[in-house]
C-alpha cells in the first residue's frame, strides 16, 4: 500500500469520526455511555436483581470466602472422578430451593432416572430440566436458559458438564474453544441475571500436591475467565470415607483465596454437609 493511499485512508478515517461525533452528541439507546452515579442510581433501583444468594454451607457464605453467590457469576467446580461433584450441585439445589429459588438443570452425565436417586430420602425440590437434551448446542443452551427465566424465572443454572457443550474431537485448538464458550457463558450470566454453575474435568492426579485451579483439565480460560473456582475431592482415610474438603480456589468478587471447608455425607438425608467447625469444618 503505497504513502498516498494510507494517506487518504487516515484523511477518511478523521471525517468519519468527525460525522459520529455530531451523530451521537444525542444518543439515547440501551448501550449509551452513562457516569457511574447514574449506573449506581439503576442498580439501587433495582436491589432484588443484585441480591445475593445463600449456599446454606457456612464456609462458602462467610465474608471471608465468596459471601454467597451473586446473579451474573459463572462459578466452575471440578474435581477428581467419584469425588462428588453432581452430589455437591445437587446438595445447592436442595439448599437453594428452600429458600424459594429455582434452578434449571443441564444433567448431560446422568439420566433423568439417575439424577433422581440422591434425593430419595428429601423432598424433591422444585427445579427445571429439558425434555430433551441437545449436546454440542450451546445457542440451544442459551434459548432454554432464557424459556426458564421468562417462564419460571429461575435463578440458578448447573451445566454437567463442560464437555457436553462442544465437541472435542473437532475442535483445532480446544482450549481457545473452551475460551469462547466461557465468554459466551458469562455473557449469558449476565444478560440473564442468573448464577452458573459449571462442572468441568480434572487432570489426573496422584495428589502429591494439593490440587488448584491449574488442575482445570484442557484450557487455562476456565480460571481465567471464571468468577469463582471451587475443587472438591474426597478424604482418603478409611475412618472417614464420606469426608470431603472443598476448596474456593479464587472468588473474584470477594477476593478470596484458597480457602477450604470439610465436607461429609448426612445419612439421613444423602446431602452433603459442612463439618462443624470443631470438627474441621472451616480449614
């Protein structure tokens, strides 16, 4: 490209923007540039969309952890195989639904039939689910994520798993896949006003370290582009088989760090539960 035409480009370029000066000295639409005082009035005009939402676990909800669970985050758990990821998501579902608020479920990993089973011994809650699922389909994702709000309007959404919402084996650079389907997420979280809970794979691991959200399986993104990272894995001792410690990697909201709760399974109701404290439970 020789001089004159760069320099007629760059000529052209500094009319054009001369011209949307004038055109958006007015401008009213949705996406408009506000002050922050004015964005800070729209947000106390509408407290209940920014309410924070209560786990139920007292270590999760503490100040010093993630303090709840606030519309709009994308939260990832992961963990080793059979150390009861499904379990702890079901375990919030009960806990959210006694407080009046319904979760959609994306249950790619188990059948209907199956996913029932945990709650044999509690009251089923309340919540939705497909009739059918669609896999590799993340725009059909967002359609039923928003026909559950406008019909329902739930608040919490649990996707089990990551996987399930891209193909893998046809993916060229899977974690810069795995990036953009974050982002699409996040952006879903935010337009919808919903919590999202996402389940992703864990890297193998002998744990002669203690895992961390390096231990994400495929792509560094699901940190990167996470709100919150939670990784639970079971207590191998054979006096305790049922204990389980869950570890908040990072809250980005409340800048929590490597904190950790014991967690065990209740007979009576087959929901997992934190320890007390002088027991273990806030590590």
């Amino acid at each position: 490209m020789n001089t004159k035409r760069k320099s007629d480009m760059t000529k052209n370029d500094q009319e054009s923007f001369k011209l949307k000066l004038v055109k958006f000295r007015n401008y009213q639409g949705e996406d408009q540039i506000l002050t922050y005082a004015e964005i800070e009035d729209e947000i106390s005009q509408h407290k209940d969309r920014y309410k924070i939402l209560l786990t139920y676990f007292p270590g999760l909800d503490h100040v010093d952890s993630m303090s709840g669970v606030e519309p709009g985050e994308l939260i990832v758990i992961s963990g080793p195989r059979k150390s009861g990821k499904t379990l702890l998501a079901q375990t919030l579902t009960q806990n959210f639904w006694r407080q009046g608020i319904h979760s959609l479920w994306f249950s790619y990993e188990l059948t209907y039939r199956q996913f029932g089973y945990s709650f044999k011994k509690v009251e089923t809650p309340v919540m939705l689910m497909p009739k059918k699922l669609k896999a590799y389909a993340l725009e059909w994702v967002e359609d039923r994520i928003a026909e559950a709000v406008a019909k329902h309007g739930i608040q919490i959404v649990f996707i089990d798993h990551l996987h399930f919402l891209f193909d893998i084996a046809q993916a060229r650079k899977p974690d810069i896949q795995i990036g953009q389907i974050m982002r699409y997420l996040k952006r879903i979280a935010i337009d919808g006003n919903v919590v999202i809970f996402l389940m992703c794979h864990f890297k193998k691991s002998g744990f002669d370290k203690e895992p961390d959200d390096s231990s994400f399986r495929d792509s560094s993104f699901i940190a990167q582009e996470s709100d919150v990272g939670l990784i639970l894995w079971r207590v191998r001792k054979k006096t305790t088989p049922n204990d389980a410690v869950l570890k908040v990697c990072y809250s980005r909201r409340t800048g929590a760090f490597e904190r950790k709760i014991s967690l065990c399974k209740d007979f009576l109701t087959g929901m997992l539960v934190e320890k007390p404290k002088e027991e273990g439970g806030m590590i």
